[in-house]
C-alpha cells in the first residue's frame, strides 16, 4: 500500500473548504493533515459541517498552527491567498488556491475586474488554471493550481468545443444558479423569506466570471452573459444560444463534443428524445464531480443557432471537485480517484 | 360615505407590520396615517416591501414623529411597547400591540416564561387578547387589544371546543412552521442554504406559546408543545393528538365544532373523505384570515384518541389579520372588512 | 347600484378556471352565473380549489347545461374553444377565450405552429388579443377577446416600448417559469420527486408563444426564445437579452418606458440600486395582476446591450387577470376593478 | 483480490430499486448481473435513473429472463414478492425483498393491516427482519432477510433502547416524510403545484408501519403515529413524544443512548447546545445510509417528558441503505462497506 499524501486544508470553516473536507477524507490517496478557521479554532469540524459528524474527529486548527505538508488547499476570502502567498509556498510544495486570486494571468485584466491592483503579480503566471478537460497537460506535474469559477466553468464546457472550432460568432449566456454560490456569510438577501422561492437577477450583466471565459476561450465571440439565482442551493446551470458562422446540423455538433469529451471521465452528453430528464439537470448533480451538456439545434435554423445546456454542482465540478481532479492530474493518479459519488435520483 | 379612521403603525419594517400594512391599505374603513421605523425613516415602503411597490407614496416616518391617530399599531420587538405604553396611550384612544408584551394576564407567568419583570404590570389588564372567535364579546368597546401568537393561535382554535366541553385529558401538539415566523432580522440559521428544505427541531419542548394555551383553554388537561421548522415561508399547522377522558365518535366531534365555529366568519371545518386536499393545509392559506380545522377519530379508539389538525397563516390569522379582525369587532365593523382574500390555488 | 353583471365559465376545474373563479367571486361588477366542468360536475368548487372553501356554494354544472349569460369565458383545452365557438357565441354577447386558439390573427401562423388546421378560421378576425397595455382601445366595445400566452406577455410588456421604437436589432429571451403553467394534468414530469428543485430545459428552442410575439411586436427584430423550469408553482421571470441598433444611456431607457407604462394601472417599473429586491422577481407578485419591468444598460456598451428583466404571475397578468382587465375595458369599469390584490411579502 | 458476489434487482425501475443500483454499482465485494423491469426492459439505466448515466451501460432485464445469482434483492410492488416467493428462491440462495411482504412475523398480523391473506404465510417465519441494529445476530448467515418500513425504522431507532429499558408508558410520534415515500408513480397528490410547498396530513392515524414498530419494540407502551408530508424529496423526521414510568435526568438518557448505539456505524446521536444543526435534520442525510438521534428532556419534568428526535434518509437508511448493510452482515463483510458517502452540506 503506497505511502497517503499529507493535505492541508486553509479556510475550512466555508462551503467550499468543507466539500474539499468531504472529498479528502475519503479520498484513497490523501490523509487529511490539518483544516484552520480562525473563527473556528478548537471546534469538531462536525459542528460546522454536519455531515462530517462521526467520520472524523479533528479540530479546526488556528491558521499560525498551520505545519508543513505535501499539498496546501486555500479556501480564503478574496485578495487573502495572494497576500500570503509566500508563506503558503514555503509550508508546501503544491498549492491549489480555490479563491479567484490566481485565475487570471494578467494582472491588468485582474485589476479591471476586481477594482483593486493584484497583491503578488509575479505569482499570477506560475499558475495553472485547474480545468483539467483544458488544461491536463498544463497540470500535470504542476506545482501551484488555482481554482475555477463555477459559473466560468458551466460555461466554457459548454462552449469549448464550438469556440475552439471557430464556429462561433455571439453568445448570449443565462446562468442559473443556487444560493450556496454566495458562500456561507448570511445576509439580508439570504434570509429565507427572502431568498426562497426566488427567481432573482444576480448580475444581469458584467459577472466577473466572464474574465474566466474570456481567458478559456478567447475573444473569437461576442459575449452576453447574465446570472440568475433560483431556489436550489447546489448548483448552476447554463442556457448558452450561440449564434454560428455557418449552419450546424444536429450530428455535426454531436460528433464536434464527442471527440471533445469522449473520453472525458467527468463530461457526459444528456440528450435524449423522450423521457423527463432530456437535457442536463443541476439537482442530480449534487455532490458529484459531472458536467452533463445538451445542447439544441434551431430547428428554423435561420439564424445558425444552437443552445448548449450544461449543469454541474458549483460545489464540486464548480471548485472542491475540479480542485481535486487537478490535483489527481498533477500527482499521476486515477482522475477519477475520490470523485466516483454520481449523485442521487431522486432528490 | 362614512369618515375614515385614521391609523398609524409603530415598528413597519418587519414582517407583521408589513403585512398591517397591506391589510389597511386595502380597509374600507381605515386611512393610513403614518407608518414609522427608525432604521429606514425617510424610505419608500415599497423599498421594504415590494408587495406595495406603487400601492402607495408613504415613507417610513421616525418613531419621534408619531402624531396623534384613532387607532394604533405597535409591532415593536419584545419589551419595548411595555416600555413606551403610557407615550402611546397618550396618541391613540384604541392600541392594537402585536408583540407578546400584553397577552398575558398574569405578570407572574409572564416573567415565567419571558425570565424578566413585566415593565408594565399595571397595564396587564387593560388588554383583551385578541382573538374574535374566543374574546368577541370582551373586544367589543375594548381600548387596548393584544395580539396573539402564532402558534398559540392555532393550537386554541383547534382545541377550543375540545377544552371547553370537558372532554380532553391530555394533549400532544406539535406544530409545523415556516420561516417568517423567525421575523425579518436574518441570522445563521435563516441562511439559505441551511434553511432551505430544513426539517428542523425548533423548541421541542418549552415554546413560549404554550403559556396562552394555558391562558386561554385552563389547566384542565395535560399538554405538551413542540415546534418544528419546515420549508415553508407562511403557514403553521398543526397536528394535535388528544386523549379524551372518553370515547367520541366522529359525529360527535363533527357536532362539537360545527356549534362552535358554524358562524365563524373565519374558521372552516376541512375534512373531505378523497381528493387531494382532506384536510387543512397551509399553502393555499397564504394571505388569507382563515384558519381550517380539521380532525380524524382514530378508528381503533382504543385510545379515546382524536387527532385535532389546523392550519393558518402565520402572519395575517396567527398576527396581523387578527389584529384587524379585532379592530372590526371593536369598532363594530363587518368583521371581514378588508380581510376578504381567500387564498390561492395552486401555489 | 347598478345591476351585476352575468358571468359563466367553462371548464372550471384547471387553474387559469380556478383562478377566474376567485377573480369573479370577488370582483364588485359580476356575479357568477355558472361554472361547467364534465369531470366534477355536481362537486362543490372549494373540493377542487381548496382556497374557495365556504366562499361560495356553488357547484360544477355540466356543460350541457350552461344558460345564457352576459359574459362567457372559456377555460378549455387547445382545440376545444374553436370547436364549439358557434354554440358559444349563442349562449352570450360577449365571450373572453382563455386557451391559444384565437389569439393568432393568420390561419396560416396557427397551421404552422399548432400543426392542426385551424377549427373556425373565419372566427379568427373578430377576436381582439386581451393584452390591454397594448390593445386597449380595440378592447374597447369590443365582444370577443382571445386570452395571453403567459411567456408570451412576459416578453412582450418587456420588449413593447423597445420593439416599437425601433431601436431592437436582436433578442435573446430566456424564460424561467413554474410548475402551474403546465396546467392541472399530472405526468411523470410533474411527480413532485422529479420536479421538485429542478431547473429543467422545458423549450430550448420553438415555443409556441413566439408566435403571439411576432403578431405583437412584429418582425423588425431577430428573436430566440427559450423557456426553463425552476422551482416555483406559480410565476415566470424573462432575462431578455436587448441588442440595440444604436447605444441606448440608462436615463434614454429609463425615459422610454415610463413614457409607454407611465400611467398603466398594472405595470410597475422597477430598479433600484440598493437593497434585496433591486429587479422585478416573480413571487411578490403571486396572486397579483402586476408586471413588473426593469433592467441594466450594460455598462461597457461594446455591444449596445441592454438586458430587460420583467417578472408576472401566469394565471394572473399571464392569464385569467388580463382576461378581466379585459372585460373591465371592454365593460368601460375601473380598469382595476377587482384586480387591486397586490400580492404579499414575504411568500 | 476476492471473488466478486453477484447481486441481480428484481424491479429496478422504482426509487428503491434506483437506490438499490446506485450502492450495489459502486460497491466493493459486488457485482450487478441483471436489473429487471417488465415496463423499461431493453432501456439503458440512465434513462431512468439519470445519476446513473455513464456509470453503467447496462439495460433493464425482462423479468422472464431472470438468472441464477448469489443475491437477489425484490423491489415489487405490494404482494407481488410473496406471490412469486418459491420461483426467486429457486434462483438465488439469498433473498433481500425490500417490500412490506415479509416484514411482519404473524399472517394475522399482516392481515389487519394490509387487509388480505398473506399470500405465502409459511414463508414468514423464514424471513429476518432486516435492521441490523436491532437484529444483527439474527441476520448473520441468514438466507432470507425483510426490508424495513422507513417510518417504522426512524420510530424504531429512535424509541428502540428507551422501550428496551422498560421505562415507555406512552408515545406520540408524528413522522414528517418527503415526497419520495410516495414511490414512482405519479398521481394527483404528487403534481407539483399541488404538492410542493405543502404541509399535508397524510395519515394522522392508522399508518401500516406501527405494526411494525409494535414487532421490533413490543406493546409494553401505548402508541400513536401520524405522518405528515412536507417539502422534501427524501428524509424523514420523528418528532416522539415520550411518556416514561419515571423521570429521567438528562444525563441518564445520554448514557442509555450510547451504551445502545455507541459502537454502531450508522447510528449518530446529535444533541448540541449551540449553533445552526442542534438536532437531527434529514437534509444532510441524503444519500447517507446514517440514522441520527437526539432528544430533549422537558425542563418542567412534571410529565416525565421525554421528546426523542430521529432522521434518516428513506431510500438509504429506511430502505436500500438498510437492505446493503443487512447483506453485509449475512456476508461476514466490513458493515460500512458500499454505505460511506456521508451526505452534502449545504444541500
């Protein structure tokens, strides 16, 4: 039995550090070393997270308590990863940050979209962006990972293949998503007579995600993309009509994503003629590392239109989940090692 | 056509002042004065709730600004219209207080379950609790009315005739209800994505409420309380097993409360022997004044055992439209007058 | 006080009959003569539409049997109205058909859509479309009235003031709605265990009600339309993506729409800059003949792009609300006689 | 690396049966032969169960072609196991039947409550009863193991020690349950508008599943059951009002609780005095194969009061969950193996 890889996990206390919790503690290949919270520090991590209850016994750690190990998980507030950076790296030689400090290669597109100069410039291009259906060759052996956008995510898988054929000329991308996106903070607008049963404008338009798309996929297309958030809690999916160069005929897209992701372990194409489920659906999704994409050819096809559908759990596909997919990439391992829950039907 | 009252409400900002607002808006009788507020003084009401984006100009006025009125609302967090009585009985010939400040009679079973001296036992009896089908006669000319519970209010409709004819030895109620009943301030808990589709232990035992149960329906039975959580955003039933000191059959039963409730302009017996909806829901309840009751005998009888169930809104049966509903009797008034809306379906 | 006037329905046991029935009971001009429904008749309404308990004692009739009347509104299903519409037309002067088959004005746009021939095309001229923001004053004296497809007067109130300024060059339109719009029919995609917290492709492409766009906004503009579950019974919400033939400021919009929805008595411009509810958002609106309109001028305006956010309930504004707005312009009443419920919050 | 043992489903198409693959696919000592449905044979698994998909490429089998295994597992529908007994019996020398069927040991017992002969009463006494926390012994080497009803199971675990100790004199406990306990089928009650959101008393007395809580924890207490619907898919949640012979502290019910299930996997006690998740909560169970449990001593005691709280998932812990760790237990296996994923939050 191989020696297990020592992980650590910064910022345990969020939604996201505690998918990563849940993946790392039954992950085959890794032990968990330490989780931190400053708020936390001292408390059962089932206190937090309750499904973690009786599956293991650690305590949030004070972040200064924070000791060496073989790969570093940060789930920090925003602009806190890049202000630390040369700490982190001196504690680990991997680091996989899940905030979006290090998404973004340049420090001018940084700065237009989140208002502030970057803290640690000359980290930004030692990273590689962890989409492993993209960037699998970049990542492996890769030693600093950053995160993904989830809403970037649902949209440059659904598109890839289409941007990267050339094809495409506009999309128009509506986002639906769960309230677990905005992270573990309560607010006036997540108090649930408000936030339940809602169908509300997020970011009509300018969603700093978009910078994510724009660096996956180029600047071959015009862009619209705009943000909704539903009633559910895990999960986004995306209504993406890309208007073509030329007409596309249903097989032609078919045959474009099953070379794309054919032998993707975590992308399947949902699209079936009958049945309930036709095209992909965020709530069987929760908890699993997938992203199901459909898609539909305009039958008028008088504008070359096609809407792409694709859903995933913010959670998991969206952050925990590809953080550890890249992370498997990066170590050699089965990609689909700790990532085979498929998620429940019904729920 | 007859003047119209003028009214004002203290404490708009929240959910019961709120939904007093719509329901006066809409009164035949009733012209709002001033409606205060002091975080959002100065601030549409449509800004708050956007129910009545339009309906009306009005803006918040500051608690300082209250002008004399025919009729006073105050729904002020607990403690504090106790605090301000003598000021507010000086502006306002009739007051209508919905916190949980003077529905008890008693100072010493307030303190009981409140852990705190009343601020003002004095005023204890001044107040008729405010609850038309069981207190008509004692509102009728009344000056001072309290609100009444929520979840008080529909455990004593739905045990009333029950109690009053002697028949009940024990009670087991537990009560399911959604999130407004939390108020509008948000906090860990009310965070969406722990709220949503909770099944929540409230107050298993010890609810607060179960003090006007007593008030209203005597000592003459046993009687445990618990409250849970359920998604839902208005709406409380609840399912109350009674173990009476002798065998009824359901005719009986049936006779019971149709002498009680037969005139009751908002109380109807919901019991259908098929069809979706056999018995009282609180969905289709959302809005409207009414509480339904229903019941089932328990066919073994082994027990002398009825299961008592109720349904209502929280807000508008269980708050704000008892409150006017009293008014009317007060005033003499129809006593549907502006609490008409009969719920929806589907919703 | 003048006499009342006469008001049957036909097919009162769906959801846009039910909702009728609660807007007839309470509207001060009408009384309710009769209700059909070939399945329950000889049931009492409050079985059926369990929000009706103990508002009224009427019961389903049969079809065979329904009188004369002064006002007939139809509830049946697609085909149904077209059929019978002789017979009907003998029953009562004036006839508000709520199902889609008079709302095109072209047999041939019908054929293509409905892939039927239409059942009495030369019936077709002599209905007027029940939108009254855009059609009052054909509305006016007028005897027929077609009802609204609800996605369809989504987008239309959304687009009206844009579409006729000739601004619009494209649209992209995505939908999101609620279970009620698939009617009162169970299926398998309606089993609350499949539907429940789903955000489910309904129409990615092809929705019929594209077709009342084109005959309402015309054909200056590219249009692409997609419809999208979300968790919610009643309700839809349209992210309309605007690409204008010119750059539009927000102050130009602004200006626009309050010039065309100034002074309509049911749609509320809304967008605010702080606070919860900024854009219009469906379930305030329950229950309500509100529609609510706002939007965001994309700030960077590369792409003349304004994205128009418009949010109603669809048995209400999207149905049987519009259907006695109507008849209130028709009849020459108060345009919001017995439409003034403003819908509540928090729901 | 051990042979693997081979499990076949008869009646996969249901909730049950798709739960039953989801565990039997991912776990580690077996392998699925044959999943059988007379209405889907010849359709892929994904088609019905979506989180399947690309997990499987297996088809749904004619119940005909039924092979020999190592394992057979029965999800049909009420009666159709029992009638069919002796054929399965020749087929597998194991039998796990997740239906009522053989859950109750007595004919006469079964005829009350299902109201027919059973129809293979010799065959009841071959039967365990397929809860290994309370029959763990019986099931070791057993050939012929019961489901168990979820209701009955939430009540079990949670009354289970406190009935062992002789000190239950009465309980009430009403079961808050999930749409999904309503099985597969669609109906009028499960039509998303009517059931979402909803708070329905679905059998306030006379639930089937007491019969089986009277033949796990014995009629030494006097016992009344409702179940209630409530928005959720999968969960269910007691709310057990105990009644005991004598009061107990606190304490002494902590130390009862853990002597009874502090070695067992599946079994959590929950009881926090701070924080969001104080108590048991079915949403973070789903997916699990874990019971928690809580409770709550009335501070009073004047009843000797005593309110148990217990969750689980229904498909998991109260049906297939359940089935795979009885099977683990006959086989001499690791009793977690297949039955680690220890559900989501948030969720």
């Amino acid at each position: 039995m191989p020696e297990l890889t020592l992980v650590s996990i910064v910022g345990g206390a969020g939604y996201v550090g505690g998918e990563l919790l849940r993946l790392v503690l039954f992950h085959p290949h890794l032990r968990l070393s330490q989780v931190t919270s400053r708020r936390l520090a001292g408390k059962y991590i089932g206190m937090t997270h309750p499904n973690l209850r009786g599956v293991t016994a650690i305590q949030f750690a004070q972040p200064e308590d924070l000791a060496a190990c073989d790969v570093l998980f940060l789930c920090l507030d925003h602009g806190e990863s890049a202000r630390s950076i040369e700490r982190f790296s001196g504690l680990s030689p991997r680091i996989i940050d899940c905030s979006s400090d290090f998404r973004l290669r340049d420090a001018g597109v940084y700065e237009k979209w989140y208002q502030e100069e970057h803290p640690a410039p000359e980290w930004l291009g030692k990273f590689v962006y962890g989409l492993p259906e993209l960037y699998r060759e970049e990542l492996t052996n890769a030693a600093y990972v950053s995160g993904v956008g989830c809403n970037a995510t649902v949209v440059n898988l659904a598109l890839a293949p289409l941007a990267r054929s050339g094809m495409l000329k506009q999309v128009v991308a509506d986002v639906k998503v769960g309230s677990s996106e905005g992270g573990a903070k309560h607010n006036a607008g997540s108090h649930h007579p408000e936030r339940s049963g809602a169908v509300r404008s997020y970011k009509p338009t300018g969603h700093r995600h978009q910078a994510e798309v724009r660096q996956v996929l180029g600047n071959g297309f015009e862009l619209s993309f705009s943000v909704t958030s539903v009633e559910m809690v895990r999960g986004a999916l995306v209504t993406a009509h890309c208007f073509l160069k030329e007409v596309m005929e249903e097989r032609a897209v078919w045959e474009l994503y099953r070379e794309a992701y054919g032998k993707e372990p975590f992308v399947r194409l949902v699209k079936q003629r009958t049945g309930i489920h036709r095209y992909p659906e965020p709530k069987h999704l929760a908890g699993s590392n997938y992203c199901d994409i459909g898609f539909e050819v305009d039958a008028t096809r008088s504008l070359n239109h096609v809407v792409m559908i694709a859903a995933l759990d913010n959670l998991v596909k969206g952050a925990a989940g590809s953080a550890i997919q890249s992370l498997n990439v990066m170590m050699g391992w089965d990609e689909m090692a700790g990532l085979r829950f498929p998620g429940l039907h019904p729920v």
